[in-house]
C-alpha cells in the first residue's frame, strides 16, 4: 500500500547534516494503489518535502507488476525520475544515455550508482536482458570514468538483486 505517513515520517526524522537520501523503489503497493497516477504524483509531493536531495530508482511496483507497465513506466517517469534535480544540490550526477532513471555521482570519496533492478513480473524478456545488459555496461563504464585514487568505495544500488 502507499502510506503517506509513513513515508512522511521517515522523511522529516532524517538526522540533521544528512546529505542525500535514495529511495530504492516501490513507492506504493500494486494490489493497494493499482498504479494510477495520483499515487506517484502523491509520492512526489511528499519527496519535496525532504531536507535532503532524493533520488528514485524504480521498483517492480512502480511499472512492471502494473496491469499497464506503459502507462505505470509513463507516470514513474514523469513524477520520479530525475528527482533530485527538485533540489538545490552540489552533486555532479552523470545519467545513462537512454537511460536516464540510472544514475551515478562521486561523494566524499564514494561512488554511488543506481541502477534499474527490478524483480516481479518480466513484461519483455529481451527488454529485460537488453536493461541488464545495459546496467552492467553502465556500472563498468562508471568504474573506469574516475581515477583509482577518486574512490575509496563503490556503492550499487538497485531495487532487487540481478538476476
């Protein structure tokens, strides 16, 4: 389901000093919501209210268990993707090209790359294969872009575990 409170709450008890937040998907629950539209724009509203920038990944409730993906893909896109551009922010963020809900920045001697790894139902084998294949060859090239001595850690976060 899609609790408002609950992600309210979690927003605004954020420690002070916290300097970004990524939420991992599955902003609401497919057999609750039914996908439609105001429940994104819902989610969105209450991610502004954040004191710290927010970046989304998409979760497998978000567009792919939706009886219409096209439609759920649509709204997911529209409300969430790019999300932390709402934000007044200093981190250099680097998009895949052509697929702009994976992302990747370098913080404090840190690299984060967020990737779109969903579980549930696959509504395409090959898209499916050609979105790994693309995940992989995004993180690989995120590797090689910044010197050994840029990053101490490498942090990949994705919704589900690749499959």
């Amino acid at each position: 389901e899609f609790d408002a409170k609950v992600l309210t709450r979690s927003l605004t008890s954020l420690p002070s000093g916290t300097d970004f937040v990524v939420h991992l998907g599955d902003v609401h629950s497919v057999a609750e919501t039914e996908c439609n539209e105001d429940v994104y724009q819902q989610a969105s509203t209450i991610f502004k209210e954040s004191r710290a920038p927010v970046f989304v990944l998409p979760g497998n409730n978000d567009w792919n268990d939706c009886r219409d993906p096209k439609t759920a893909w649509k709204n997911w896109n529209t409300y969430l993707n790019r999300f932390e551009e709402n934000f007044r922010h200093n981190f250099k963020v680097d998009r895949q090209l052509g697929r702009s809900e994976n992302f990747a920045f370098l913080h404090q001697g840190v690299l984060f790359i967020g990737l779109h790894l969903v579980d549930g139902t696959v509504v395409n084998q090959a898209d499916a294969t050609i979105r790994h294949a693309q995940d992989v060859a995004w993180t690989e090239q995120k590797l090689h872009a910044y010197g050994v001595n840029e990053f101490r850690a490498v942090v990949l976060m994705g919704h589900s575990k690749p499959n």
